[in-house]
C-alpha cells in the first residue's frame, strides 16, 4: 500500500505503522519557530499555563522580522522585549535579530529539514514544504504545549496530487504556477489538506521556485505543500540523496484528486483585488495603473528574484510616477545582491532598497498605501487593507511582472 508524502513523514515521526486521512498522531516536531508578533501572547500562555522549562530548548527558534525595526514605540518593543525575556528564561540558544525574514532564514539556515516536522506561529510556515519538510502553522497556546511537553497531535490531511509537466516560457516562474492554481482551486479548494507537487516540471525547478509554491499553498487553505526530495534537494542541504529518497511519491498512494497542469501554456497570472484567489492572466488586466511596485517578502524575496528583477530594470528607470520598493528576504540575500550589483541596479532606476525584514507584506510602514492608489507586489497576500488603507488595491504578481510593471507605470507583461 502506498502513502502520500505528509503520511510518509507523519510515519517516520510518530512511528506508527500505517495511517489513513482522519486519524490522530501525537507527533515529535525537529524544530519550532516563533516570531517577535507572537512573542508576548506565547509568554502570557506560558505563563497561564506555569511552564517552567522548555523539554527541548535546542528546537525553539526565535525570529524578529515582523516588527523589527521597531516602529509603534508603545507595543513593538514590547514584544521585542518579552522574545527575549523568554530566549533567557527558556535557555532558546537560537535567537535571529534583523537578519532576515523568519520563512527564509528556516530554510536559508537549515533549520527546517528534508523528511523533518516543522511549527511555528505563522501561517506561512508551509514554505519550508518545498524541501519535503512537513511544516505547518500552529497558535501561541499550541507552540507554548510543544516547548513544554516536546510534543504535538496532528489529524492526517487527506491530500492532492499536482502534476506539473513542461518548461517555463521566458517571464513565467513559479509563482505564476501557485496563482493559477490558487485560481482554479479557491482559497478553500484545499482546506487541511496536503497538497503534494510531482512531475517533471516540478523536478526541474530551482528550490527556491519550490519555496515559493510552498509558501503560497496556504493560501488554498492547505495544512501543508510538499514537494518531493531529489538531488537538488539533498545538495541545497548537503546531504546524501539516498538518506531522503523517500520522500518521493508513490504511485500507489491515494490522492482525493489530482491535477495536471502544463507549465509551458502559462501566461503570467495576477492575483486581484480583493482576494489571493481572484487570479487573472495578464492579458485580462494589462494596462492598469499602479502607483506601487513591491519587490520582496518570503514568497519572492530570495537571491534568484532579486536577479529577475534586476535583470529587467538594469539601464532602465522606473516611471517618474511610481514608488518602486524592494526588499531582499535576509541579510544574506541583500550582501549577495550586493556583490553582483543588483542592489546599484534598483538605486539607479529610482528604487528605495530597505533591509531584510517583512516590511510592507504586513502592514509595516515602508510604503503604506492611501485610498485608491494601487501596488503591485510580488508577496503571498492582498486582504483588504493589508497594505494600506481599506480603500487601496493590492496586486500579487511575479517579480518579473513587477520589475516590467515599475518601469511603465501599468501592469505590463514581461514576455513582451
């Protein structure tokens, strides 16, 4: 009998012998991550429920991304504060301030790991998923359990296949992929359930292509995305292939439904206004004006979007009525973007570089929108009022698509 990627992992963690969609397993996460927005509603339930030690310290991890740099004097530091007050108390050896974006440093630093369960106070923790790790997103009182006790239960996800066959045409990435999924599938189309990426267009993606897919699958409601291991995975953590060949799918394995897609056939996608799944192709909304582009975040803020971007706007300026903002995912980024002169290329075309933090993805004050001025962002979300005002209009797009759309003023297709 065969099993589903998110079974595979939940078996080897928990140890039980066979596993359907629906049962409960009591599973032993490798690591967990906490960041500085959940930081003092973590050290209120620790302390409501008397938590006096952390069982396994050394798998706790702190970040300071949302609200770092500080910028609501009356309750950001607060919050910086009670991170730190519980890395001491708790003896946390793993504590990361202003070096990056929480999701891009789990994987960028290694720990989230291929075969491995992964939680943290976040949604968007299904990115690590991309290296076949089971991640998933849990509350303050779940994470203040999991340090106490070393534990957590799961309900099997039933789960869905999705095949991905082709090569990507010049301008359409990943995130076009995970966009149009979104639209096919809706924000609830896999509510608590894995979904699980095979096919040879999915081999053939970089990994952090694949991050970028995870990272989204949230968004249709999935408790995890997960891609399989390969040789690219093992030499991103400089493993042995053998050691995490299983994470591979099985034919025999059952899948609620499965779903094809041909890579090839694919025009950039955008998520409109007000939904992450009112995707449409661009050629539905070529020409709209933007006042905002938004180049960053843990969806696309890594080295090879960076290079998408620049690459596009390298000798050009960005439209004299465009406020065009970048933001590369973690310090390592920034200082790679630097060395290749990528950074120079955003400066001369007119952009505003910050450091690595998640900025304006949520709400944080590096280019908040006013009622009826429109952004163009290559990040996982376009809720109302999200970046902005109620009244502004978010736009989520490749950086590709953002880089083009800079430089003249209107959505505009890279492929052109």
């Amino acid at each position: 009998m065969g099993y589903t990627l998110a079974e595979k992992i939940l078996m080897k963690n928990t140890g039980v012998k066979t596993i359907a969609p629906g049962d409960i397993v009591v599973a032993h996460p490798n690591c967990y991550m906490i960041h500085d927005i959940y930081t003092s509603f973590l050290k209120r339930a620790l302390n409501d429920m008397h938590v006096k030690k952390a069982l396994y310290p050394e798998r706790a991890v702190i970040v300071f991304d949302h609200l770092m740099p500080t910028n609501q004097a009356e309750t950001d530091f607060i919050h910086f504060n009670d991170g730190l007050e519980i890395a001491e108390k708790f003896h946390i050896p793993n504590v990361h301030k202003g070096e990056g974006i929480s999701h891009s440093l789990m994987h960028e630093l290694r720990y989230a790991k291929p075969g491995e369960i992964v939680v943290a106070t976040d949604s968007h923790t299904t990115t690590y998923g991309g290296a076949g790790c089971f991640c998933t997103g849990i509350g303050h009182t779940e994470m203040a359990a999991t340090l106490a006790t070393g534990e957590i239960w799961f309900k099997v996800p039933g789960a869905i296949k999705v095949v991905l066959e082709g090569e990507f045409r010049e301008g359409v990435g990943a995130k076009d992929v995970i966009l149009k999924i979104l639209g096919d599938i809706k924000s609830d189309g896999a509510q608590y359930k894995s979904l699980e990426f095979t096919g040879s267009a999915a081999h053939n993606m970089t990994m952090n292509e694949r991050f970028t897919i995870a990272n989204m699958a949230l968004e249709a409601g999935a408790k995890v995305g997960l891609f399989e291991a390969d040789e690219k995975t093992a030499e991103y953590y400089d493993m042995n292939y053998d050691d995490i060949s299983w994470i591979s799918v099985d034919e025999d394995a059952k899948y609620e439904s499965v779903l094809h897609y041909n890579v090839s056939e694919l025009e950039p996608q955008l998520s409109c206004p007000q939904g992450v799944d009112n995707v449409h192709p661009i050629s539905e909304v070529e020409g709209t004006k933007v006042n905002q582009v938004y180049i960053g975040s843990c969806t696309n803020g890594s080295i090879e979007d960076m290079e998408v971007a620049a690459k596009i706007l390298e000798g050009k300026k960005a439209d004299p009525y465009v406020k065009l903002v970048v933001i590369p995912a973690t310090v390592k980024v920034y200082k790679e973007a630097l060395k290749r002169g990528y950074i120079k290329t955003f400066i001369d075309a007119g952009g505003m570089v910050s450091h690595p933090c998640c900025g304006l993805c949520c709400g944080q004050p590096y280019g908040l929108l006013s009622d009826d001025e429109v952004v163009l962002g290559t990040n996982n979300r376009n809720f109302i009022g999200r970046m902005g005002t109620k009244k502004s209009l978010i736009y989520l797009s490749s950086p590709a698509v953002a880089a083009a759309s800079a430089i003249t003023g209107v959505i505009t297709n890279p492929m052109k």
